[in-house]
C-alpha cells in the first residue's frame, strides 16, 4: 500500500511519519549516541517548533498518529501477565512443624 502525504510518497514508516508531522521524527526522539549538547538542541529546537503557531496543532496530529500507528498494530502492545511468586510464609519461633 502506498501512503502519499502532501503529494509525497511516504515508502517507510518513518517517511510516512515525518510528511505527517511536518518534522523528522529524530527531532522528538533523538538518535542513538547523540552527546547532551546534541540532546539540548535538539529538545531546544522542539520546543521552538510547538510554540511555533504553524505548529499549534501538533500536538493533535502526535495524538492522532499514535492512535492509528496503536490500531494498525494492535501486536506492538501484547501483554503478557506475569505469574507472582509464591509468598513464603514466615516460620514462628517455639511453634513446632
């Protein structure tokens, strides 16, 4: 399936989000091994952006996207219950077994 976004053909999911939002998505999650300097600005520059007016509805538009990204892939979210140990009961003292 093709996903055109503003006359642009999106042809990976990360495309397909950053035509979304207007933004990369590195801007809001960052890149692996990015120092704190790198972090800073990066986090700087996207607090510039949201309170750009442009960009009022962003917010909107993440919350839109997670929801649709969440029912096309109900599996990311397959949670397992995890079996609790068994508590173990204290022995008290002068009480024979």
């Amino acid at each position: 399936m093709k996903y055109i976004v503003a006359g642009h053909q999106a042809v990976t999911a990360a495309e397909f989000a950053e035509l979304a939002l207007g933004t990369p998505v590195e801007l809001w999650l960052g890149v692996e091994g990015e120092s704190d300097e790198e972090r800073a600005a990066r986090l700087d520059a996207a607090r510039d952006i949201l309170a750009d007016p442009e960009y009022c509805d962003l917010p909107d538009d993440l919350i839109h996207l997670a929801a649709r990204v969440i029912e096309d892939h109900p599996d990311l979210f397959n949670v397992v219950p995890l079996a609790r140990p068994a508590r173990r009961r204290a022995a008290r003292k002068g009480v024979a077994a």
